[in-house]
C-alpha cells in the first residue's frame, strides 16, 4: 500500500509558477495544430555570439574543467566581473569579497532570502515583479509586503505610501529597473531615495539588474551601486542570459556588500556545487566582448519594439514603448481579465501573451509582450490581433 504524500507548508504557500502554466497552454494550442507565435516567455531566439561558444568548446575538453567548481567561482571569472562593472558603470568591487558568481541571476534572487531573512520578517517586494522576489521571501519564511506599481508613477514604488510600522520590521527590498514586466526605467534620484530610505530604516537593497544591457534610442541604464551609498546597503544581480543570448547556460552573478554576499555564499555553499567551469569560461569571453555585439543585438530589438508598438497603435491599442528591456507592457483593450484576454487571444489567434497578474495582483488589466521573435512573426501577430480586436 501507498500512503499520501503531502506537499510542505512553505511549497502551499506559492501561487501557481506563471510561466509553467503558459507551457502548458502552449502544448495545448500546438496539439490543437496551432501556429503558435510567441510572445510570452522573454527567451532570446538571437544565438549566443560565436566567440563564446567557440571557448565553450575549448574549455569543455580540457578535463581539469570536468570536475568539482570553486563554490565563489574561478578567480579569473571574478576579475572578469569586477572589469566589467568598472568599464560599464564605473563601479569599484573587490573581486574576493563583494563578488559572487551564479547559476544564473534567478537562483542567487531566489537564495538571497534564506541567508538574510528570518521568519515573519517583512521584504518589500514591488507589485507586478519577477515572481522569484516573492517565492524567495515565501521560502524563507518573510512575510511579502507588496508595493504596488501604478503607470501614473512611472511604475516605481510610491514609499510615502508605506506604514511606518512596516518600514520598522522590514528586512529587505526588492526593486528591479529597467524592470520586468513593465519595461519600466529609473533615474539616479530614485536610487538615491531607496537608499536614504535603507539607511534610515536598516532595510537592506537587493537590485535586479538582468537588463541594464537591453536599451533602445540612445538611452543606457543605470546601475544601482553607481549612486553614493549603494554598495553600504544593497546587493545587484546581473545576468548574462539576456546580456548575451546565454538563458541556458545559466550563468549570472551578485555583487555588493560583502556581508550580503557572504550570506548569499554561505546558502549556495550549502545547496550547490558551482557553475560547470567550461561555462564560466566562456562567461569570461562574453564578458571581454565588445559592447558592438550588445548594440547590434539592441538594434534588431529597437527595429522589433518600433514594428510591434506601431502595429498595436494602427488597432487603436495605446501602447507605451518602452526605453528598455525587451517586454512591451499593455493595457487589455477589451473588458476581460488579463488571464481571460491572454486565453482568448492564444485560442483564436495562436499569440502567447503574458497575462500582467500573473505577476501580482497589480498587474491585472495588463498584459506583457516579448520582442523575442522575429520580424516577420511580429508582422504576422499584428495582422491576427488586427482581426481580432479590429
């Protein structure tokens, strides 16, 4: 005899993981004999550029590689990371001690929580968000305030608005610019809010930077640890899975203060093992490439955002475009719900799109928009929303 098995307390607590779900619908509508044009999952179709394939291949014949990683990973990939900030934001880190590479941005996100917070702590998470902010939190037990972003305010969290009792036992914020879903950017003075509040409050800064590398009509992003104070009170995670068309290689990393760092190291410690070192190697390559491949990569998004957000405008769908990343966030034109406009659209039409309360409860009324297919299947999305909703 079997006997049931019951999920844990902690796992109950997590909504539904949106993008599993979305598989899922796809699977349907493509055994349904559907031609799918996604726009859904944010995945690069562009290929990971041929230089850091090619020392891939390299590395992953050597087999000194083959064996157990460095848990802080290679010395050489660290002084890669520390170049590179320095290069690109002017940014000073110390490469023992206030960096950490990852198996990608989403696991570091993910594990930050457990090293930082204790039960019943509160995390400030904004709302729509990334939904690892809020699982993270779950995992560890936090309590998830949520911070809602209203286009009115740029979509950036409001923080008069929070209670002061709340700001009192908060542990932790989450913020993420040039953000997802919203493609949303943030100036300078924003950060340097966040960080008067942090200080004031003992509220430590985690930034989600995954797309600092992704931006469009001359505009160049930010990093959170430029601003006077940062490195004192928060953490940045940068990814190069959309920097460099590398989402399965699964390589990122963390940098900051090193206390948050070394919390941070002390879960993954315990939990893995380090990233193939063949595939840090070949993050070392991406990383001294030169930023000519990043421009020609934005241009073929730039070209795709101007066709999509043109072609929504001639149905008469307002649509924002967006200055980074590559998600264009729209309001449902219709009266349904997001979830119910995103089926609607998939069953009569093949297009994936996000449903925006998939990402919180404020992101209902919206929908989320992928640059992430070519041209010609972007043309094609347009004419079928044109039947659609014209």
């Amino acid at each position: 005899m079997t006997f049931p098995i019951q999920f844990s307390d902690r796992v109950k607590r997590l909504p539904p993981y949106l993008f599993v779900e979305l598989d899922a619908a796809k699977r349907r509508a493509k055994g349904q004999g559907k031609d799918i044009i996604d726009l859904g999952v944010g995945d690069p179709d562009l290929p990971t550029p041929a230089p850091i394939i090619a020392a891939l291949a390299k590395a992953a014949k050597d087999p000194r590689n083959h064996r157990y990683a460095l848990d802080q990973g290679l010395p050489e990939l660290r002084r890669a990371i520390q170049r590179w900030c320095h290069d690109r934001f002017g940014v000073s880190l110390d490469p023992d001690q206030e960096i950490l590479p990852l198996i990608g941005s989403k696991e570091g996100i993910a594990h930050l929580p457990l090293g930082l917070v204790n039960p019943k702590d509160a995390v400030l998470v904004p709302d729509p968000c990334y939904p690892p902010y809020r699982s993270g939190t779950l995992f560890a037990g936090g309590e998830v305030v949520s911070l809602p972003l209203f286009e009115e305010n740029g979509f950036r969290p409001d923080f008069s608005t929070v209670k002061r009792a709340t700001l009192k036992k908060a542990k932790l914020l989450f913020l993420n610019y040039p953000n997802n879903p919203t493609g949303a950017t943030a100036d300078p003075s924003f950060f340097d809010e966040a960080i008067d509040i942090s200080r004031r409050h003992r509220i430590m800064i985690c930034h989600d930077a995954a797309y600092t590398e992704i931006a469009f009509d001359g505009f160049r992003p930010t990093s959170f640890l430029e601003r006077p104070g940062a490195k004192a009170v928060g953490i940045e995670f940068h990814s190069l899975s959309k920097s460099y068309n590398m989402t399965g290689w699964r390589i990122g990393f963390a940098c900051g203060r090193r206390e948050m760092v070394a919390a941070l190291a002390k879960v993954k410690a315990n939990i893995d093992s380090g990233i193939f070192q063949a595939v840090q190697l070949a993050g070392i390559a991406a990383l001294r490439m030169s930023r000519l491949e990043i421009e020609k990569r934005n241009r073929i998004y730039e070209e795709r955002r101007d066709l999509l957000v043109g072609g929504l405008h001639r149905l008469g769908w307002r649509v924002p475009k967006p200055r980074a990343s590559f998600y264009v966030w729209a309001r449902v034109p219709v009266k349904r719900s997001s979830g119910d406009f995103a089926k609607w659209v998939l069953n009569q039409t093949g297009i994936v799109v996000t449903p925006g309360v998939g990402f919180g409860p404020s992101g209902e009324g919206y929908v989320r928009m992928a640059l992430t297919v070519p041209k010609q299947r972007i043309e094609e999305a347009c004419r079928r929303l044109r039947k659609l909703l014209g």
